[in-house]
C-alpha cells in the first residue's frame, strides 16, 4: 500500500506539473506576443524569477529627457533579437519588421524597397483591448487592415526607461532599448494612448494580452537593469501571481 501511495503521489505530482506549463502556456500565447508569432512554452516559474531579479528604486525624475535620447527606428539589426525568419530584413527598421512580425494573413514586406503590402484578409489585430469610458467594460478588439493606423509600441514605455535608469545609460543602451523586439509590438492607437508612458502601477492592458505583457515587461527590465519603483512592483507582483496561480485573462 505504501508502494501503491508513493507511486499514486509522483503521478499527481507530475500531472499538477504539466497543467502548470499548459495554464501558463495558455494565457502567456506567443514568444513575443505578436499574433503572427510562433508559441511557446513558459514556465510557471519564469514570471516570479524574472520579477525577483529587478531592482527596487524609487523613480528618478524626467529632467532632460526626450524620444531623441532613445534612437529608433534602427535598422533590422541581429542584436535587436527579431532572430533568423526576419534576416533578410536588414535594410529595414525595425518598425517595419515588428509590423511584419505582428501581422495577421496575408501581408507582405518587400526585402528591398522595405514597402508593406496587405493582401486579402490581412491586416493587425490589437492585442491590448480598449475599456469604453462610459461604460468601463471591455470595447472588442479592434482590427486594423492600414499599416498608417497601427502604433509600434513600446511596451516599457520609453520615458519609463528613462525614469528607471536609462537616463544614466550611454546612448547606444538606449538605441536597444527603442529597438528591442521583445519591447515593440503592434497596437491600436486607442490604446496605446490610454497607456501613454505609464509604468505597471498605472497601467496594464485590461483584455487578454496583460499576462504576455507582464512577462515581456519584466523581460526588458531585466535585460537592460531597469529599475522599479515599490507601487509598481506590487502591481506587478500582483499581475504575476494572478497569471501563473490563476491563469488571469488580466
């Protein structure tokens, strides 16, 4: 019976394992959040490693900043991390490879001329989701089939990396920054807006991108050693506890 128990115990041990991958798998999506991307697998663990690896400061001021501290569009260049499908992109920003990337159906980028050509049934799918002012629910998502009315987003808000650090960076850290493709996705204007330059404590997507949002935040913190400020880590340690214990669509 013992035997029988101990056996029983690894089997459910290893089942509750597998569902804790798939929840997180689930409500996380994508490498990198865009729709066209290819999904994979994050541990239950990565969203609490990657937030106990930040560093807790108090925001700095806004004292000399400006977008042109942060150069962007670049170049598709391989440090920009948009990896090999994208590699003949290199004479195009990475604007317009992360409007690629992100497209949904038939969209073209022509390696050259670095033009976007939306076919058939093509076009953007806003990830974010808008609440309506009036009502506070959920507005549905929308669909963008014009590359001129997509937003390339910068999920930590250039401003906030300027107010968590960067502004003590060279400019070519900040050139990254602006450029890394785990920090650009496609969004509707909307609600890009709504976030303006907000960090975590004030803003997080209220529809079903929050928890790939939460991972892909804490991933550019980490990298580039950005800070948080305490309200924002509780708002983010509340986000992360909320997608991986409960699979929170946010």
């Amino acid at each position: 019976m013992r035997r029988f128990l101990a056996v029983l115990g690894s089997v459910c041990l290893a089942v509750i394992m597998a569902v804790g991958y798939v929840l997180v798998d689930e409500w996380l999506g994508t490498d990198d959040g865009g729709p066209g991307s290819t999904p994979r697998t994050i541990p239950a663990g990565e969203l609490s490693g990657l937030l106990a690896q930040v560093t807790v400061a108090p925001e700095l001021p806004m004292t000399g900043y400006s977008r042109e501290q942060f150069p962007h569009w670049d170049l598709n260049k391989p440090e920009h991390g948009f990896g090999a499908d994208f590699a003949q992109y290199g004479r195009c920003t990475t604007r317009d490879v992360m409007m690629l990337r992100d497209a949904v159906g038939s969209v073209r980028l022509d390696p050259k001329t670095c033009a976007l050509t939306v076919g058939s049934g093509g076009g953007w799918q806003d990830e974010y989701g808008f609440l309506d002012r009036k009502t506070g629910e959920l507005k549905p998502y929308k669909w963008m089939t014009e590359s001129s009315a997509v937003d390339a987003e910068h999920i930590v808000a250039l401003a906030e990396a300027w107010r968590s650090g960067a502004a003590a960076m060279d400019e070519d850290t900040r050139r990254r920054i602006a450029n890394d493709a785990v920090n650009l996705v496609a969004a509707d204007p909307s609600a890009n807006r709504s976030k303006g330059d907000q960090d975590a404590a004030n803003y997080l997507p209220p529809g079903k991108f929050r928890c790939t949002y939460v991972d892909r935040y804490l991933q550019v913190k980490v990298k580039y050693g950005l800070s948080v400020d305490p309200a924002e880590q509780a708002a983010l340690r509340t986000a992360v506890d909320t997608c991986v214990l409960q699979g929170g669509s946010g």
